[in-house]
C-alpha cells in the first residue's frame, strides 16, 4: 500500500487510516462530523499528497491538451487554473483534472490518486496518435506533497507563513511564491465549497509545512481533516467524485459537466461521441435528493418514481450542515426536475425524498 509523506503525523494523531485507492490515508481524526463542522465554520488542513502531478512542456503543448481535455485551455492565462476532463472516444470519463498554466509552454495538470499510472498511460495513448513535435509529458507525483487549507479563516491563517499576497489570487488563480520558508505552488481552489487554498512543494518538506500550518491555525480553529469530511463537504457542494458520479460509463453530460463541455472546439477526444449524445438527448441525469423521510441514503441505493426504479444513488450521506439525508444519483430526465417526489430504496423499505436545488449547501464567493 502507498503512503504519503505524512502518515507518521496521522498515526501519532490518532486518525482512523483506511485503504483508499491502494493509498493508505487517514480517513478521520476528531470524528467527521467534527471536522466537516470545523471546516464550514473556521478552518480545516487536508492531506491530499495522494494526488498525481503531470506535467506537459513544450511549443505545441497547447495543441495536445486541446485534444486530451474536454474544456478549452486556449481561453486561459498565466496563472490561471481549470476545471476539466478526459474522455474515452466513446463519451466516458477517464478522469477528472485539474489544469495549471504556468506559462504557453508550461502547464500541470493535478489527476485523481488512484488513476495516476491510468491518466498517464492514457495522455500518453492520446499524444502517440498526434503530431506534437519537442512536447514532453513528466509524471512529477513522485517529486509533491499536497496541503488543502479549507474555511473562512483559510486566508488569515495562511497569511502568518507567506509574504505572498494572497489577496491578490482570485479564485481558480495560483501563485508561486514561499509558505514556512519552503517554495510553494499557492492555488485558490479546493474540494469543499469554502474559500481557501491548496499547497502544492516538494515531498520531503510535508512534516514541517503541515507542523507549520497547525501551528499557525491553531489561534483560529483550525482541525486536521480526513477523506471522511472531504466526502461530505463535496457532496453537500454537488462535487462529483470519481467512480461515482463520473466514470467510463457516466458522460460528463450526464454528470452535469456540460459547462465545462466545450463541443464548439473542433476536435476532442470523445467529441463525436458527445455531440451524439446530446443531439440524441441525455438518457439520465445526475440530480441532488433530499430525504422527505427518516433516513440515510448511499451508494447503490435504488431511487423509485412509484413502483418504477428510474435510477440509482451514486453518493449519499447524512448532511452535518444541513442534518438530513442528502444523496446525488443518475435518474432519468423526466425524474430529474426540482420539486419532483420520488423514493429510495432503503433496506427493504422504500424512503421518501424529493430533488433538489444544487449545491445543497450555498456559499457565497467574492
């Protein structure tokens, strides 16, 4: 099983550790309703070291990660970064990523843990079947460690360890600059719906960066956090997941990723396919239900209009905000409006709930 660089801080913490994607990781420390509360009211200090770091360089860099990703990377500047996908030729996802543009011939993107060697194996796949002459793909997930600083008081802790301005990074920006003395990649952007940040340096400074930014949060509540709350937290925002509501059978059009679905650019991989769909019409739709009835909705669960099953639970938990049961799941597009009664089923029972406006938690951002 993988470690991170951080697993001897989580064990002398105390954290429940669980196998996650072959990565050993620690799933909560204080309890996650604790730290989802923590997050949503002060802070919360994330390791996600776990996640890959890829790294395209080159004059026609742009060109291939045109055709690999799904959003359009030429509508960004240095600095910037995106919220994207790869698909299969057929529609599917291969992942979710994000995209970092440092300069036109310098860009990362950040893949999901247990996809890395499968992200990049595939984004080889993909520049084999082009002519992207001088361009250089580099897995780096080796050489980065990876803090997430989430909350409303994510900037007034951070700004104790850095002279960079932080005000200065609107969201979805990053800056290279210095956090605890330690050379920092400083991204607005994060997992959980709140403002904050997410810290990309170099592996062997993961002990002394997480004992700094402790150090630095503990005045302002701040709580170290496991994948137990980072799962609530996304799911109360309609975050997908991958493997639940996004996959190699789930469409990013189904999944409710037609914003960053960009079928104007002439060629994509998995467009064709796409366009099809959409012309076609969408044949299910992911949607947010809230319980009407006692109960807890999960994975797998199937979702009833009357005695007709019309989908299936892709995430569900008990909401610590909202303190009912929440779930996302791909339903058919007759099922999918707001407002709509429908039932899960529970056990051997059928649970009453209704969809939802999304996120079902709302956060304002400047």
């Amino acid at each position: 099983m993988k470690k991170t660089p951080l697993n001897r801080i989580h064990r002398e913490l105390g954290a429940r550790m669980v196998d996650f994607g072959g990565w050993d990781m620690p799933v909560q420390y204080s309890g996650v309703i604790d730290e989802h509360l923590a997050t949503r009211g002060a802070a919360g200090l994330f390791d996600v070291s776990h996640m890959g770091e890829i790294e395209v360089r080159g004059e026609k860099a742009l060109d291939f990660i045109q055709e690999l990703t799904i959003n359009d990377a030429s509508k960004m500047v240095d600095g910037q970064v995106q919220y994207s996908a790869m698909c299969y030729p057929h529609g599917g996802v291969v992942d979710d990523v994000t995209l970092y543009r440092f300069a036109a011939d310098r860009w990362l993107f950040c893949v999901n843990a247990a996809n890395i060697d499968k992200d990049f194996d595939w984004m080889r796949q993909v520049f084999g079947q082009g002519d992207y002459p001088g361009v250089d793909l580099v897995n780096r997930s080796e050489e980065f460690a990876q803090l997430a600083l989430q909350g409303p008081k994510a900037e007034t802790i951070l700004a104790k360890l850095t002279q960079t301005d932080l005000k200065a990074i609107a969201y979805y920006r990053f800056a290279e600059g210095q956090v605890a003395g330690t050379p920092t990649i400083i991204s607005r952007t994060g997992y959980t719906g709140e403002d904050g940040f997410e810290l990309y340096f170099a592996a062997g400074a993961a002990e002394s960066m997480w004992q700094a930014v402790m150090a630095a949060g503990e005045p302002e509540g701040l709580k170290p956090c496991g994948l137990g709350a980072r799962d609530t937290l996304r799911l109360e925002m309609k975050y997908a997941l991958y493997g639940h509501e996004i996959s190699a059978e789930i469409s990013p059009l189904e999944a409710g990723l037609g914003w960053i679905t960009k079928l104007d650019k002439p060629s994509f991989v998995g467009r064709d396919a796409l366009v099809k769909q959409k012309e076609a019409g969408v044949p299910r739709r992911l949607a947010g239900l809230v319980m009407t009835q006692p109960g807890i909705p999960r994975e797998g669960y199937p979702v009833y209009d009357g005695d007709r099953q019309v989908g299936v639970v892709t995430s569900g938990t008990m909401s610590p905000s909202l303190k009912i049961g929440i779930a996302l799941a791909l339903v058919t597009p007759e099922c999918s409006g707001v407002g709509k009664e429908l039932t899960i089923g529970i056990r051997s029972r059928k649970v009453g709930c209704r969809v939802a406006k999304t996120p079902f938690v709302r956060k304002d951002r400047d």
